[in-house]
C-alpha cells in the first residue's frame, strides 16, 4: 500500500536546477541572489472555503499555486522557489495525479520550482497550504508608497470570477441554471478556478509603478489597504472599469458587486504617476494584456467611487472578510 513517503516521490519530487538541496532532506537550501532580497508569501486554501469539495484537482493544483504567486507578482519579485503542505483524507491516486500535474504545469511556468513541503493524513477536508519565495530589489513596490496626483490602473478584466461563484453557489443550492447562465458559467469558471497571476507584469512595472497590490479580495477593499498604508485618497470612476465582456449589462446591482466588491481577480491594482501613462501603454502593448486608468490618488482620506453620472456610489460593495458575515462561501 502507498503511503507518505511514496505520495512525495511519486507526485511532488522534481529536478531543481537552481536549488542546492530541494525536496528530500529535512531543509531546502538555496542563496538568494547578489543585491536581492527575500519576498515570502503564504495562503492556505480549505475545502468547503476556498474551493468546492467537487472541483476539477488538476485546476485546484494551479490555484493553490497561483494565488500565491499574484502575491510575489504584485511586489514585483521573481519566483525562486515554492513549500507545499498538503492534508488529505486518504490516499487517491488519480486525485494526486491530477493535482500535481496542475500545480507543476504553473511552477514550470514561472520557474517557481516545489523545494519542500509536508503530507498527512486529515480527518475529513483537505488542507492546502503553500508558501512562495522570490527575489527582489528595491525599490520595493509596497503598499505605502502611492502619492497624491498618482494615476490608479488596474490590469485584466474584472468580475468574471465573482460571477462564476455565484452561479457556482446557485447550482450547490439545487438551482437548475437557465441556458443563459449555462453559457455564463461556461465562459467565466475559468476566472475563478484556473487564475493566471501577472508575474512577468510585476516585474516590468517595477521602474514604473509607485505602490500595488493583487485583487484578491475585491477592488474596492484591496485599493483601501493601499489608501490607508500610504495616508492618502482615492477616487474611481466606475464607467471606466474594465467589466469582463462575459458579463451581461441588465443586471447592474450585480454587476457593480462582482466588478467592485468580487474578489478572486488575481489582477494587480497600481498607482503611477501621470508622467508614466506612455510606457504603461507601451507595456500593455509589449506583454498583450490590458491596462486600464480607472481613477486617481489624491491628498486626504477615504475612497469615492463615481457612477457614469458623476454621482457618488453611497454604499460600496464590500469584499470578502473570513471573520465578517456574508454570504455563503463554497
């Protein structure tokens, strides 16, 4: 019978050219460049939480990797390495076949290879817990560094995965969806459970970029923590939001909640200043992803959000909070 040993051999041992001990021995070791530093990130992801106790392991493996790199992408750091422990309740093999494949297929990608980790056994949910290591140089793209007259920009589209999850939810509630929100789910699922993080934009938009942050939890809360780390205001302009084109246009309540307050985005929300708008759209042209101007940084607290009739948007959209009631997550 397969057991723990057998379970990391067979699945999560790999080649690690640019680790000097990598899985296998009680420590990874490796050294971080010259004139770089260490940026860590850590998430957890739990079933009945983060993810439906039915989805797709392979598309689950490149989550549980992906959320952790939009982190590093949004400190503009360089993926070096990655620790993956993992809590299952039994031993299945196309599960684990399946999950590694989708996690491994992104640390290839990014060349974040798995350099150590842990497995056990749970009583019932599965447990993932993944930390990511990259290098960087300063200046750090910190939270605390966006200034007053800065441009706010955000990449990719919003509200496709919120979206999703609502349907997703509909359905787990024993709701037959219609043929528009079949073809809805369709073309927004992919949003929510396979999240491509914008390392290589991070990167690039080190020279550039005053202060950033990845949309995890939804835009307008995501952007606050920026205004309150850098002691500054902010004003958005909701005509100007990049609204994934999945979505329809006759249900404005939700999509102004999956747009503004929807998290799992994975995109990065940035300030800059004015004078860098050309090379933000030479970027965007250069790496084929979208950049949009959504509004500005100013002296002051708070957030104002205006509608398309210049009117202030009175009660925001919150996003997701572990610890604060709202509905129901999967």
């Amino acid at each position: 019978m397969s057991g723990e040993f057998d379970l990391i051999r067979n699945y999560f041992t790999r080649p690690a050219s640019s680790i000097d001990i990598g899985v296998g021995d009680d420590c990874a070791v490796f050294a971080p460049s010259a004139g770089s530093s260490l940026a860590i990130s850590k998430d957890l992801l739990l079933e009945g939480r983060h993810f439906f106790s039915d989805v797709d392991p392979e598309a689950l493996g490149h989550k549980s990797l992906a959320v952790n790199l939009s982190d590093l992408a949004a400190m503009g750091a360089a993926p070096r390495g990655c620790l993956l422990g993992i809590a299952l309740p039994q031993y299945d093999a196309a599960w684990l076949e399946a999950f590694s494949r989708g996690f491994n297929t992104l640390a290839d990608r990014y060349q974040c290879p798995l350099i150590g980790g842990d497995t056990t056994r749970s009583e019932h949910d599965i447990v993932i817990s993944v930390t990511v290591l990259g290098e960087v140089t300063p200046p750090y793209l910190a939270r605390s560094r966006a200034r007053p007259e800065d441009d706010i920009w955000v990449s990719g589209t919003l509200g496709a995965a919120d979206w999703a999850l609502n349907l997703l939810l509909r359905q787990k509630a024993g709701e037959t969806l219609g043929e528009r929100d079949t073809q809805l789910l369709a073309a927004t699922r992919s949003a929510l459970e396979r999240p491509e993080p914008q390392v290589a934009l991070g990167l690039a938009l080190r020279p550039l970029a005053h202060a950033m942050i990845d949309i995890s939890d939804g835009l307008v809360q995501d952007l606050k923590h920026i205004l309150q780390a850098s002691g500054v205001a902010a004003i958005l302009y909701e005509s100007l939001m990049p609204v994934n084109l999945s979505l329809p246009e006759n249900e404005p309540q939700q999509l102004r909640q999956s747009v503004l307050g929807g998290g799992d985005v994975y995109e990065l929300c940035f300030t800059a200043p004015q004078s860098a708008r050309p090379a933000l759209l030479a970027l965007s042209a250069s790496q084929s992803v979208k950049l949009t101007r959504i509004g500005m940084i100013h002296a002051g607290q708070g957030l104002r959000v205006l509608d398309a009739t210049q009117q202030d948007i009175s009660a925001l959209p919150a996003g997701f909070d572990h610890f604060r009631r709202s509905r129901q997550q999967p």
